[in-house]
C-alpha cells in the first residue's frame, strides 16, 4: 500500500515485510481482544529464499535464493504461537515441514 513504500529502506521486499508485519499484529491484536488467544494456535512461516534477481543481499548469511537447492533457497523460517502451551521466545532447530501441521493439530 502507499502508506510503506519507501518506508523501509531494503526495497520493495523490505516495505511488504513492514506491512505484513503490521497486518499480522492487527490481527494477533484483535485476536487478544475477542478473549480468544489461549485457543488460537498461530503459525507463521514465509516461502523458500529470495528471488534470484534484485536484491542478491536478502538471504545472508544462507547461500542460494529461491528455488536453488543450497540452504538459502530451502530453509525457511517459522514462528509458532499458542499462549499457555509453548514459551515465548523459545527456539528450535528441529526438522519439521509444514505439511505436518494439519496432522499435527
């Protein structure tokens, strides 16, 4: 939206991080106000690296970009949210995919 470009200072990508990242603390927010947070699990997770052209900078320290087979065009970065059942700031460098989620849950 006109409101983030330009806000960021990396670009395109850096200006729709910035309002995903605003979006999704609307919605965590509104979440919290329906009294609904200990029941709601959030899973947040991008797709595989950064495009191959542009901004070359995107997936450092990880080498590779998107659709290589090297760490940076594979691994992807997740953050699970459920207040009461997982610890903030937690981390873990477990294997997992996200086609285990639904059997999961």
């Amino acid at each position: 939206s006109v409101e983030f470009c330009g806000s960021s200072g990396r670009g395109g990508t850096g200006d729709a991080v910035q309002e995903l990242d605003d979006a999704v603390g609307q919605l965590l927010a509104s979440v919290k106000r329906a009294g609904a947070e200990r029941k709601t699990i959030t899973f947040f997770t991008s797709d595989n690296g950064n495009p191959e052209y542009g901004d070359m900078l995107g997936n450092l320290p990880l080498r590779g970009y998107k659709a290589s087979n090297w760490e940076g065009g594979v691994r992807e970065p997740a953050i699970v949210r459920w207040p009461g059942r997982i610890a903030a700031g937690v981390t873990s460098w477990a294997l997992a995919t996200t086609y285990d989620i639904y059997p999961t849950v």
